[in-house]
C-alpha cells in the first residue's frame, strides 16, 4: 500500500515537472514564431512590391515592342516609309548616345568656387578658396538623371554613358577635355520637376551651398546641348553578342 | 497521515492547474498566428501570381523583340539605302547601349565591409573610375548603365534603385574595359578600395538596357543639321 502510494507520489511530481518546463517553453516559443511571422510578412510586402514594379515596366516595355512591330507590318511594300522609319529610330539613338545637337525646355545650374578672404590684424589678408568637386558634379547629375533629364551637359561638354569627371588642379577633366569654374550644368527635362528635385530640403543645392559654394538655378524653354564630340565615344572593345 | 494527503491533493490541484493553463496558451497562440498566416499566405500567393505574371511578360517581349529583329533584317535588304542606314542604325543602337556586347574586361564584387556599408556614392564613384579608365560597357546587376541610368539609395541604404529596379548587396559590377588602365586608376579611390574585389575575365557578357525607350527621349527636340 504504502509503496504504491509513493509510485503515484513520485509519477505525479514527474508528471508535474515536464508540464512546467513544457509551459516555460511554449511561452518562448511564442514569442520566437510570432516574431519570425512578422518579419516574413515584411519581406513578403517587398518582394511583392519589386514584382508589381517590374510588372509596370514590363507592360510598357511590351506595348513599345508592339507598336515597334505594327510599324514594320504598316510600312510592307512602301519603301519611302521604310526609309522614313529607319531615320526615326536612327534620331532616337542618337539622342539617348548623345551624338545629336538637341534643344528643348529645361534648368541650368551654375556651381562657382568662392575664394574668401580674411582680413587678419598687422598681417597679409588670409585667402583661401573652396572648389567644386568631382563628388559633387557626379551627385548633380546622378540626381537629374532620377529626375527624368534626358541629356545634360557641363561647359558644354555632353555628359553620357562613358563620360568620365576627374579633378584637377584649377578644374575637371570632361570628356577628356579640361573644363573650369564656374560650372554650367544643362539639362533638358521637365523644368519644373527637375527645379524641385534639386532644390528639396537635403537635396542637391542645399548641398552645395552648405559647402559656402556659389550656386545659381535657372528655368527655361529653350536650352540647346551640343552633342559629344566624335572622339568621346568608344567602342572598340565591344563584340556584339551571340544568344 | 493527513498532512501527507493534503500534500498530495495540493500537488494534483496544481498540476491541474498547470495542464489547463497549458491548453490555454496553445489555443491563445493560435488564435494569434491564424490571422497571420492567413495574411502571409494571401501574400505568397500574390507574389507566386505576380512572378508567373512577368515571366510571361518577359517571354512574350523576348518573342517580340526576336519578330523585331528578323523585321529589320528584312528591311535592310530592300535596297543600297535602307542596307546604309540600318547599319548605321545599329551603330547608334550599340553606342546607346541598347544590345548585348561581350569582350574582355572585369567583374568587380562589391559588398558592405567591416560594417561599412556600401552607398550610392561609391557605385557613383566606381562607375566613374571605370570611365576614366575608358570602360566601353558597365552592368550593375546586370542592369545597363546607359546615359540615363541612376543609381539611388532608397529606404535608407538598405536598397540601391538602378534603371528604376531595386537591388541590394552584394553587387556585381561589369565592365569592359582596359584592365591595366582600371588596376593603375582604382588604386586612387582608397575609399572605395575596401568593398571591392576585382576579377579580370576575357568573356564579359554585358546585357542591353532593358527598360522603355520612348520615355528617354521626351522633352527633347534634335537640331537638324543644316547639310544633310
């Protein structure tokens, strides 16, 4: 009697022991999965965020290669057309390449070095001078390139695909060719959009006038970009590709 | 005799206890994660649907732009004029970096280090150390660095948005480029030296820019020459 009793005592106290420790662990448990949900949920959101915008530019990329194949069946048998076509795609190239004198509404944007001077007592006035840099020019055109600016140039030298900014002494090496302050950025775009991304609270301007650089931002309708001169372009280590 | 029984009825009281509040908490936990699962199973099958959406797409582009270039082979041939032309039309379209081109250059690994975290400046910088050394193709990503393209940080640092797609680490960089004349520049750029890796390969294969075209050219008006 008195043992089976203790079986039941100690069975029990056992029984009791693995319910605290299952208890204790469910409540950790809980709290890990509840999380861990969270944070799919999250990248899921992303995830699906990046499709959806792929999709956009799919659907408009598809409807471009439509209607780029309703051309071809339109102008079958015409040959003027075909010829018509031919130049059509030809100018378009040569826009998004650079190599084609274009004009159109858009800003300018004047960056200039500022030398201050500062009287000092019974000496010779301290002058130094604070300089654009080639961060700086980068950032410039990084930012009206997200703000749609379908060409831009500095000191009329077109800024394309290959264009390199590399500082020097007194200036920058553009296109090979060495360009000084003060800077004169076009770019052709939608005027007002491309003012109001530059101009935006830490944006771009703001930027550069932090650095006490002199800067001006003008609106336009009519600015003309020469296009990049023969020798900018590069293309002799380029093979075309076979899928 | 009766303490030891009250012991015993304590214990079986709390283990009572302990067993419904354990039913409790397993019900309590479901009801919590029902309506999450619920969402992120919605969620996932949105994405499944939304990706076999654009792989379609993408298929459908490719079958057209195939059309389009058996299209134009055609139209070359129809005469001396439009043979000149579309060759010249194919020059423009490599410049502007509208196909694929293979050659010799480099593959450049880029990735946060030593907890310094890559950013849209030194992708800007890179591109830009690439030109100098007279780089003819870039691809980030496989995404064509064309006139155009813009690479932005976006919800603070955490993506790089390039030709309007979003990336993040680690980035592969494609060039072709000079690999000599980039080894001489990159030395330079300490700063951006500390992400990098650098590989130079003889069969780089940098694809064409792959967004729409006719949103490059608005607001933009070409000035004919006088003599044609």
């Amino acid at each position: 009697m008195k043992l089976n009793k203790n079986i039941a005592i100690a069975v029990v106290c056992v029984l009791l022991g693995i319910m605290l420790a299952l208890q204790y662990k469910s409540i950790n448990y809980k709290e890990e999965v509840s999380s861990y949900e969270h944070k799919t949920l999250e990248e899921l959101k992303d995830n699906l965020l990046i499709e959806k915008r792929k999709n956009e530019e799919l659907m408009v990329r598809y409807d471009e290669l439509q209607n780029e194949n309703r051309q071809y069946e339109l102008a079958q048998g015409d040959i003027d057309k075909n010829i018509e076509n031919i130049k059509k795609d030809i100018t378009k190239y040569e826009i998004i390449s650079g190599l084609a004198d274009v004009k159109g509404k858009g800003i300018i944007l004047t960056i200039d070095n500022v030398e201050i001077r500062m009287p000092l007592e019974g000496e010779e006035d301290y002058n130094f001078k604070i300089e654009v840099q080639e961060r700086e020019l980068l950032e410039v055109i990084n930012e009206l390139r997200a703000s749609d600016a379908n060409a831009i140039s500095i000191n009329d030298e077109r800024i394309v695909a290959t264009t390199e900014i590399a500082e020097v002494d007194d200036g920058m090496i553009i296109n090979g060719v060495k360009v000084s302050a003060p800077y004169e950025i076009k770019a052709l775009g939608d005027p007002e959009k491309l003012e109001n991304s530059l101009t935006m609270l830490n944006g771009v301007v703001e930027g550069l006038q932090s650095y006490q650089l002199e800067v001006s931002l003008e609106k336009s309708d009519e600015i003309i970009i020469p296009k990049a001169r023969g020798s900018v372009i590069r293309t002799n280590l380029l093979k075309p590709a076979n899928k | 005799m009766v303490s030891r029984n009250i012991a015993i009825t304590m214990i079986f009281i709390l283990l009572g206890l302990i067993v419904s509040m354990q039913f409790k908490s397993i019900n309590y936990k479901q009801k919590l994660l029902e309506p999450k699962i619920a969402q992120a199973n919605k969620l996932k099958e949105e994405l499944f649907s939304e990706k076999d959406n654009n792989k379609e797409l993408m298929q459908q582009c490719i079958k057209l732009e195939r059309e389009n270039l058996e299209n134009e082979k055609q139209r070359s041939n129809i005469n001396q004029t439009t043979k000149v032309l579309s060759e010249s039309l194919e020059t423009f379209r490599k410049v502007a970096g509208l196909t694929d081109v293979v050659g010799s250059g480099v593959i450049i690994e880029v990735d946060h280090r030593d907890g310094v975290m890559v950013k849209e400046k030194d992708l800007l910088t890179l591109v830009n150390v690439l030109n100098m050394a007279g780089a003819e193709a870039v691809a980030i990503n496989d995404e064509r660095i064309i006139s155009r393209s813009e690479i932005r940080n976006v919800a603070e640092n955490t993506f790089i948005v390039i030709n309007g797609k979003r990336m993040t680490v680690p980035f592969e960089v494609k060039a072709i480029v000079d690999a000599k004349k980039l080894e001489e520049l990159i030395g330079v750029y300490s700063e951006t030296n500390q992400l990098l890796k650098i590989k130079a390969s003889e069969d780089i294969f940098i694809p064409k820019y792959m967004n729409s075209v006719e949103k490059l050219i608005s607001n933009v008006e070409v000035i004919e020459d006088e003599v044609e």
